[in-house]
C-alpha cells in the first residue's frame, strides 16, 4: 500500500513508529516504516550524536527520523540550578514524601547529581536538531505542535519535512500556516501528551481542516491492523505508533527495565490516566500507585512545564531503579490493553501488514453483500 | 452492503439511529437503517404506547426498536415524593442559586407540579418493556448495560433481540452471558453515559470478546461514511448513532426547542464535558454555563441516580423554556463539531451511504497502489 506519505518519506508502508529507543526506531525502518527517535532523553547532544552514528550504521540506509519536544512559545529558560530555584518547597516535600510511603529507595550518592532531564528545554531541544541535521534524517516531528518557525526554516534547508503534533483542527491549521509538512493528529486515548478529542473524532476534522495541503497521520489507539485500517478509513495518510513498541524485545534492550515492561504487560485499556504530573502539560500514564498519590486530595497543583519534569526526574530515575512494577512512572496509551507480551518489532510490524490487509478484505466482502 | 446485523434486525444498512424523537426514529427506518426511539422521557407508559401506535402508523412496515434506561442492579425506587426527601437541602439551594445567577426564569404555577423525568426508575422502565412488546418492535435496548435477566427473558419470548451499551471488554462479555444479544460497543466520546475508553481501542477490545458471540456495534464519534467505514474496520457489524440526529429538521419538529439545536450546531468537537451532573453516572454533555456551574469549587458533588436527575428536573425544564443557548442542558459527543446545519434525516442518511461508499473506493485504490 501506497499513501502520500510513503512517497513524502520514502518508505514501504504508511507505518510511522515512535520511540525513545535507537534499537526499536531502527527495526522499525528496516521493516519499511519509518522508526522516529525521540530525543527528549538526551541531555547532551554529543551523546545523541553518537546513537545517530548507530543509526546510521544499522538501519540499512532505510528512512528514519528523530521527534524533539519543543514549544512554539519559548518557556522558561536557564539552567537546571536556575530552575531549581523556582520550584515550591512544598512540591519537593510532597515528592519526598510519597516517593517514602511508596518505598522507594533514594538513589546512591554518586548518582545525586544528576541534572534531571533536559530535553524540555528549547536549547537543549535545538541542539538535538543541530545534530540531527548532521546526519541523513529524513523527518524532524515535534511533539508539542509547531516549533518556532526558525527552527522549521532551518530543517527546510536541508530538503527535510517537519512533522507536528495536533490535538485540534485549529491548531493542525496554524502548524500549516508556519509551514509545517505532516500533522499527526493525536487522540484523546493516545499516550504522552494529548487532548481531549479522541481519535474517532479528531482524525477527519483535522483530515478536513488540513488534508488538502498536507498528509495526516493518526495517532491514538492503534496496535492492530484493523486499527490501522480505521485509520486510513477516517481519511488519515498513515498511522503514527508510539506506545505499542514499548513492549518489544528490541525495547527491553535499550531500557533494561523489566519492571516496567511487566507493568505494561498486565495493564488493560482502563489502566491509564491523563495528567499533567509528568511534564506539566496533559499526558496519559500508565495508572500506578504513583499517579494515584498524585490525585490525593493532599497532592499539589502540577507545576508548568518545563518546572514539574525538573521536580519528579529524580524521582522517576528512583522509581526506575526501584524495580517495582506497581510503582511505574511511563507514559503509555489505551492500547495498553492489547500489549500482553514481549516480541521483536519485525514480528509486530508483519502482524500490523497482515490484519491490515486481512480487514480489507473483510470490508471487500461487505461490500460485494447485498 | 450486508452485515450479520443487518440479518439479524431486518435492515438494509448496518446503522442504528438512537433518538427520543419518534419522527427522527421512524425516518432512520424509512431509510433502511434501525431507528430506535428512547423511552426514558414517557412517564407515563400510556403515552409511550400512543407514539409507538405512531411509529406503527409511520415507518412503512420497517423495523424500528426502543432504548429503555434500566440499570442491572436495582437502584432506590419509590415514588417521586419519598425520593424527594433524600435530596440534601444544600443541593436543592445551589441549584436555586445557579438558575437565578445564569438568568434561568421560574416555571409558571401551573408547571410546578410536574413530577421530573421516572424513566430512570426500574418500575417505570419495566412498564416500557411491557408496553414496547405489544407493538412489532425488531430490538429492545437498555442504555445501562444488561437489564435483568427476567427482562432479557420477557424480551426472548417475543422472539425480540436485546441489546445493551457497554463500555468494557468486561462488561460485554457479561452482558452476552446474561442473554444478551447484540452488544454497542460506546465509546468515550460518545454523548451520554459513557466509560473512558474510547471507541478506537474499546470497538477491537469488545469485538475480541464476544465478536465471535454476538455482533457488535460501535457507538461514540459517528457522524460520516468514513467514521462509519472506520468502526467497520474496527471490526463492528455496524454503526450505533445518537448525537448526530439532534440536529436534523425531524428531531426540530419534536422537540420544538430551538435555543438547544442553535447550541449544537455552534459547537465544536472541543465543546464537551463528561460530568455526573445529568443523570448522576458519568454522561457527556454539551458544554454550558450549566455544566460550568457545576465545575465551580462551591458546587456540591452530583447525587447517585435515580436522585441526581430528580434534583435537576425542574431545572431542566426552566432551562428548555428559557430559550438560552449558552445554558443548555444537553447529551450529546464529541461528533457535535460535524453538526453545523439543521437536514432532513433522509439526508444525513444518504450521505452517510454515499461517503461510506466512497470510503471503501478509498480503501481499495490505496490497496491497489504500490
């Protein structure tokens, strides 16, 4: 199958997978999707230089992309000891204190000073495009919408598309309008951030709203081909996956976390909740003991981006070490309920092909029914 | 096109039409799709019995069935006096106050006796059932899952199909060991009672579940051909639609009230709320002044049904006559973004055929490439 999209990223199937994992994004392209590396993770921006390197020599010179997370308004900036400043006494309190009901250890000393993670900084987030662009990308998405219109012009020069994320038919047009190549139309059930208009509804409207000018992927809810084939129905150019590789073995590779992924493994479709503990602004978690304490009436107002991520990064490196999988801190969607077990990402990619091509069939048959 | 639910209700097309006016109901029939009127507005079942005389006169021999509101469990009974005296004073004065600040008038004397909505209460939906099976009705629907099983059983003896709303792989599955026969998968975006999933993940879910049992329709973010090619994809045998008729000339003509349809058809995908303020389990509203209200820090916590939709009766019709747009009172999804121009149900009707045709050309011309 051949959608706009293919031809606009050179790729075999109208498959886009997100990732924080340079393994995973690279199975996904050398399946003939399009494995999309988020950067967020990458305080130095040598480092993502180097997992570029890496990509470079194992995707067999298939397409393969990278996500920066970036605000179109620039937030507060400084350095992390800055920051540190403008974040409430209380909030640390509360964050000591649940991290102590929930026994979590504290991490060992040498690790103390690590700076949390960076990645939500727009500095920070422009040098991964710096480097980015040094290597053969062949999309820069950004998770928080438009970037600013610079950094858009600046991944033009080099012949590359930018991707954004949307949440509403008005903000696909203004990503549009600043000159932004592919909309990711992202649904209420998706994981990470999202807003409030689900998949269902939110695809055609912004399909509607922009499709005349640009591709549109959907994302939210698809780990099956038959979610895949909806979303092709709704007028979408393709599907965009994050959450559903979280369970591969290729994941568990870079990650080494196994109590997350057991977490993952025995969530159902009601195991997740939208909050905004994790960066500040609304994402869907995986619901654990530790957002739950976040919905106490005892619990403190998030702070905004980038200042709560600032607050609960040692606490997440706490929790990861902790190794307990009812106290996980993951952004995850509702098709958690259909990850019940750890398998390469080829073997998922050739299943996503199969019950694709297998609904279309179905809906052939309908069809021809009188 | 023919699916198993088309052969199981004796309909031409695999779409449902849920609405509380017989107009709209007896011309989604007329069309070839299965209306199916809402009984919980008959208070009195002598008056259900005349309409659905009505509907007998005027759906040309098609099928058509009735939705009744009756949860599995039941809830407290009484009349509406002694239910009366369970409603805390403090809620009965907030509601008082936030009429008067939002420029609600009163009821002229001689409306203030009525007695509010009864369709909510177990004995009023029993006399509905009653009623509804002496008429040819193809399929009786319980808005709250499954009935009870003498319900379902009463239903069977007339050889009449159940069906019943569910919002979980769970609750399907005891739905269909109840006796269930058909199972509307409905999802988060839908209006009125609805669960938090939605509809691109709990459709595969449910299908997964019973599909092999039941035929499974999906319901929530339905109002185009593509939407419901999507829940085809998805697996479903077809589409179950509610909002997207409030805004058609037929359901005017019923319910007369203009203030609520101009609100409907100025909303966008983005104008909801999901809030226990209606029924008193979680519904998806338009969102209001009226809704607002009841998100305020002053606002008590909405009653348990049957008493929440009690307290809010009388309000309700204060805010019908009003004839405000902004403080409607209203259920309806996240699909009231599509609704932006009042038609004739045959319409709607043929355009949802038609895109849904093209849909599927869609589909096959992008198979066909490579």
């Amino acid at each position: 199958m051949r959608t706009t999209l293919c031809d606009k990223l050179g790729i075999q199937h109208p498959i886009v997978g997100f990732t924080p994992s340079e393994h995973v994004a690279a199975e996904i392209s050398r399946a003939g999707g399009l494995g999309v590396l988020g950067c967020v993770r990458f305080n130095d921006a040598d480092e993502l230089d180097s997992v570029l390197d890496w990509m470079d020599r194992n995707t067999d010179g298939k397409p393969y992309g990278v996500d920066i997370v970036m605000p179109a308004k620039i937030p507060t900036e400084g350095t992390s000891v800055d920051l540190d400043k403008l974040i409430p006494p209380e909030h640390r309190a509360f964050v000591r204190r649940t991290l102590e009901e929930l026994g979590v250890p504290e991490l060992p000393d040498e690790q103390r000073r690590n700076s949390g993670v960076l990645g939500w900084l727009h500095s920070v987030a422009r040098s991964h495009v710096d480097v980015a662009l040094r290597h053969p990308v062949r999309l820069v998405a950004n998770a928080l919408g438009s970037p600013p219109v610079d950094v858009i012009e600046q991944v033009h020069q080099h012949g590359i598309p930018v991707a954004a994320l949307a949440g509403k038919g008005e903000h696909a047009r203004r990503h549009v309008d600043n000159g932004v190549d592919i909309v990711v139309a992202q649904g209420h059930e998706a994981g990470g951030h999202t807003g409030e208009i689900a998949t269902m509804v939110l695809v055609p409207e912004i399909v509607d709203a922009v499709g005349h000018r640009v591709p549109v992927l959907a994302a939210g809810g698809i780990g099956s081909g038959r979610q895949v084939a909806a979303a092709l129905a709704l007028g979408a150019s393709g599907a965009w996956m994050g959450s559903y590789w979280l369970t591969t073995s290729e994941y568990k590779m870079t990650a080494g976390d196994t109590a997350t992924q057991r977490a993952l493994l025995s969530a159902g479709s009601s195991d997740t909740v939208r909050s905004r503990i994790y960066t500040g602004k609304p994402a869907r978690l995986l619901k654990t003991r530790w957002t739950e304490a976040w919905q106490q009436p005892d619990a403190p107002e998030p702070l905004p981006m980038p200042l709560q991520n600032i607050l609960v990064s040692e606490a997440h490196e706490r929790i990861t070490r902790s190794g307990d999988p009812e106290v996980v801190s993951m952004p995850v969607g509702q098709i958690v309920g259909r990850m019940n077990e750890v398998r390469p990402v080829a073997d998922v990619f050739a299943d996503l092909l199969t019950e694709l091509d297998e609904t279309l069939d179905h809906l052939d048959k309908l069809r021809e029914s009188r």
